[in-house]
C-alpha cells in the first residue's frame, strides 16, 4: 500500500442529494468526466429542504456549464425569469417605501462617480431608478430578453425562480443519464477513519461501506461529516442577523393571465420580512422571522394578512414551517472532507445567496481537484480562506439592508440598529461611504459575493445619508453622469417597447423552447 498522502484522488463521493449535492456532482462530473467517478449518496430516509426558489444570473453559467438545456430546464422545473429584488417597506415602512437592486450594473458604472451626480441633480428619483433600466422592465412586468434571443444569452441580466423539488429531480435525471454520476440510495449511521483520522469509508444501512478518496459533506443542516463526525463547529452569526424561522406556502394565481413579477419581492414586516416568488404556475411565499422577537402564530397571521392584501386566496395550506441556526462553520474543508451547502453554514435568504454560495464553492473544487491526498492540504487551506471570507462579506451586505432602516417601531428593528450588532468592517466601510461611493477598492478579490455595484444599489435605496460634494473631483462632474442617466432613460423605453411580458415569454418557452446556437 503506498503512503496516504500518495493516494491519487479516483473517487469522489458525494453526500446528500438536495441541491447542494446534486449541483455539486454535476459540477465536477462535467468538469473531470470519465477521468474521475462521482458518486452521490442520498438517504431514502432523510428528505432535501427544497425551499430555495431564488437564484443568481451565475446559474446560468453553471447550468450551462454541466451541459444542460436551458429551455428542457424550464419546461421541467416550473421556470421564470428573476431580475433581481424588490425590498417594500424596508426604509421606513410607508405606503410608497420601495427599492430595487437590479442584477443589471449601472450604465457607465466605474468610469464616474454616478452616487454624486445622482445626489446633485435627481435625489428626488430612486437611484436604482435612474441609473437603470432594469426596475422599470421590472414594473411593468417585462421578460429580460425575446424569443429570438438565444439559450442563456440575456438582453437584460437575469437568474431564475424554480421550483426547487424539481430542480432537484431534473438534475439527478441529468447527473445519471448524461454526466456518469453513480447514484446511491443509502442511509449513513457510521464512519470508516483511516489511520491518520481521513475519512475511508461510509458505513451504510443499505450497502454496507462505501469508499472514497474525498467527501463531499452535503447533508444539510446535520453536516454528518465535517461537523457530527469532526467536530468542526458553527459560528453562530444570531447576534448580527436574528432571523431563525420560515414559513412558507405556495398560493394559486387568481387567473390564467395575471402578470408573472420578474423580480422576488420582499416586504418587511415587524419581526421579519416576506418574500414572494412568482412561478408560471403558483406564487412561493414565505415569511422569514426572529424567533426571539415573534411567535409562530404572530408569523403566520402576518403571512395570512399579506397574501390577502397582495391578491391572495383568504383560504390557505398550512404553512410549513423550518428553523435553522444562522452561522457558518470554522472552517469547510477539512482533511479529505468538504462541506458544501447548508452543511456549511446557512444565513436568512434575503438575497437568495445559497445557491450561489454552492456554485462557488462547487466551482472551486472542481477547478482545483487534488491529484493527490497530498495536494490536499494547501488545496484545503485557500479553501477555507476563500470561503471564510465570502461568508463574512454575505454577512455584511445582507446587514446593510436592515442597519440603515429608519424603522423603530418595534424591538426587532431597534435592535438591528444595535452598535454591538455591526460588524466591524461594516462599520469601518460605512465610515468610508459617507465620503466616496462603494467601488472595487472595497471588495478586491476577484470573486467576490456581492459587487460594489450592489452595495451602491442597497446603500442609496435605503437613504444612505453620504455627501459626495466636497470630494468632488475632476473626474465626477456632474455632466459626465447625467450623460448615462440619459442612456438608461433611452435604453428603458427601447427595452420597454420590444421586450414581450414576462408571461408571453414564459408560455413562448414552454410551446417552443429557446433558441440554440
Ligand atoms: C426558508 C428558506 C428559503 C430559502 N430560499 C433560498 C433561495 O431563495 N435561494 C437560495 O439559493 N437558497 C435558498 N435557501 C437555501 C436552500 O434551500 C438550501 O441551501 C439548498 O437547498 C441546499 O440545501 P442542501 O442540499 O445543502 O441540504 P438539503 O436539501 O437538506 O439536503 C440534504 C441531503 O442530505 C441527505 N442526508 C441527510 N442525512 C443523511 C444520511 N444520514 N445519510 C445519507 N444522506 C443523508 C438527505 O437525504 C438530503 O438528500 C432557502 C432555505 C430556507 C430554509
């Protein structure tokens, strides 16, 4: 037997068949093809969460990347187009408090210093408004590309809302038909440790031990490998942002022809906010909530109360309920075992960010797959740097949403306003902001979670308070902007005039599928 740290890498296994696990699969499988056997385990016994229906425009690269079609995608996972979000209520909780943060960047975004021109000659218009067209294709219910527009090519930047259950499904059928992933039904009750503490094999209920080279710990919240089987903790991030539960329902549309919302809107409410999600065929609503700041019953009478105003039937399912720990864990690979999805950490969904999260993190390993057991170690450690820090920056931008809230009317919100609730660079950026706008200076590595244009998107639709004048350079003349918020107003009515609806792309997709190229 040679050394273990000589052991070439032949066997991936996979644990856990929800999204995490089968995006993960399908990610290496089309990365190594026959040159590497992935297999994924899943217990018959434990069920996915299949709750995540809020995606990034970055899965359209990963789809096509594990070689799928983006129109068979729709057609199997109840499909539409997501162009960002809509936050309602979240500034100061009147009638007409509402922002986007499109996935369209800013027309002429980095090349001037578009905040201070907007503050200079339109703060009365919504920044996101101004500097671009995507919110008003948003309100009017406007798909982000045509018929013609070929297979995820996009006119406008999109993501998608999926049915996550058949997401699920349609990538098994694609794992095992077309990528060569083994699949296997088994529960696991035990772990098989080599000598030097690697994982060697799973012991199952069903098929006795499984081995493999390297573990891929994608069992949720249990987190069976890396935190059950070594231990490695979750740091809890309660403190920061206190959401713990969820309630979710899907509702009927009340007709064949109601407009389709191309973006997830999320309404902030006393103790929490409610996302919503319009499918093809249902809307997916749900409220996310502190547990120490309300009850479940509070919760589901303010969901009942919103689907009523929004159109909504007043007769409902019962809601179904999930709880999780918001936090992240110390580190996510560890010997010859990697976390990937919710076994690695899991925050609120406020921006849809786990999915993403996965692809990364999917992506990364995949990229970078040891050759060999030794190759693990520094493989192991640009890891967790990489992923210690996109938790952290997660972190931070989904608390820039609630700590510029002007809303004091409950405990909830005046105890995100808490100092001790800010992280520190958090904090120290908002210091930086008040004078210049978020840039690339602020977020330097070269994928990061969030853009800068995103922060600027968050910053100025909750009425971040800057005041860009006395820094104005040469560079930033306020003539210089105004030329690109002419450009986005020209692109919006374009777009307006030629984009088909939402729906009428949707149903288009479904009678004839996309274009291919
Ligand atoms: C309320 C809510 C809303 C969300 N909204 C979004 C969103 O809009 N966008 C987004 O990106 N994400 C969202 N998410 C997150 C998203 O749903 C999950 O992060 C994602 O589905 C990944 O889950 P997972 O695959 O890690 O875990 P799970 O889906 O829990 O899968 C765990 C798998 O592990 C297997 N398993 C467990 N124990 C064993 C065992 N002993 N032996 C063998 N197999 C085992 C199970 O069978 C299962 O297949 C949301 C989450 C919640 C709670």
């Amino acid at each position: 037997m040679p050394p273990i740290s000589a052991r070439t890498v032949n066997h991936v296994v996979v644990v856990g068949g929800g999204s995490a696990g089968w995006l993960t699969a399908a990610i290496i499988a089309a990365e190594h093809g026959a040159g590497l056997r992935v297999t994924l385990l899943e217990s018959p016994d434990v069920a996915p969460v299949g709750v995540g229906e809020g995606t990034w425009p970055s899965m359209r690269d990963t789809l096509s990347r594990i070689g799928v079609s983006e129109s068979a995608f729709f057609r199997a996972c109840d499909v539409s187009f997501k162009q960002g979000s809509r936050f309602n209520g979240w500034v100061d909780g009147s009638d007409n408090d509402y922002y986007f943060h499109p996935f369209v960047l800013p027309q002429g975004y980095g090349e001037v210093n578009l905040a201070a021109g907007w503050q200079r000659q339109h703060a009365d218009i919504p920044f996101a408004d101004l500097v671009s067209f995507q919110p008003h294709l948003c309100m009017h219910g406007k798909a982000p590309k045509q018929a013609t527009t070929p297979e995820f090519a996009a006119v406008a930047n999109y993501g998608y809302h999926l049915d996550a259950g058949k997401f699920g499904v349609f990538l098994r059928e694609h794992c095992t038909g077309r990528l060569g992933v083994h699949h296997v039904l088994a529960h696991v009750d035990g772990i098989n440790a080599h000598d030097n503490g690697d994982i060697a094999s799973l012991q199952t209920r069903q098929h006795g031990a499984l081995a493999g080279d390297l573990f891929v710990d994608c069992t949720g919240s249990q987190s069976l490998l890396l935190g059950k089987h070594y231990g490695v903790g979750l740091l809890s991030q309660r403190h920061v942002l206190f959401n713990d539960s969820a309630l979710a329902v899907q509702i009927p549309y009340p007709a064949a022809n109601t407009p389709i919302a191309s973006q997830t809107i999320s309404t902030a409410q006393d103790s929490g906010w409610i996302w919503d999600i319009g499918l093809p065929t249902r809307r997916g609503i749900g409220h996310v909530y502190s547990s120490a700041h309300t009850s479940d019953e509070q919760a589901e009478l303010a969901l009942r109360a919103y689907i009523a105003r929004s159109g909504g039937p007043a007769d409902i399912a019962t809601p179904r309920k999930l709880s999780f720990q918001p936090g992240y864990r110390e580190r996510f690979w560890h010997r010859n075992c990697v976390a990937i999805g919710q076994s690695a950490g899991f925050i609120e969904p406020l921006e849809a960010s786990a999915l993403a999260m996965v692809e990364l993190a999917a992506a990364m390993l995949a990229d970078g797959m040891p050759a060999t057991r030794a190759g693990m170690e520094v493989a192991a450690a640009r890891f967790n740097d990489a992923f210690t820090y996109r938790w952290e920056r997660v972190i931070d931008f989904l608390k820039l949403h609630y700590v510029l809230s002007k809303r004091r009317d409950t405990a909830y919100w005046r105890d995100n306003c808490e100092p001790a609730a800010l992280p520190a660079r958090l904090r120290d950026l908002l210091t930086v902001w008040r004078e210049q706008p978020p840039s690339r200076y602020d977020l330097y590595r070269i994928e990061e979670v969030f853009p800068s244009a995103s922060y600027q998107y968050v910053l100025y639709g909750m009425g971040f308070v800057a005041d860009y004048g006395n820094a104005m350079r040469h560079a930033d003349r306020a003539e210089r902007a105004a030329g690109y918020f002419r450009e986005a107003a020209t692109l919006t009515g374009r777009m307006l005039a030629a984009l088909p609806s939402n729906r009428e792309l949707l149903e288009h997709i479904q009678r004839h599928g996309m274009h291919t190229i």
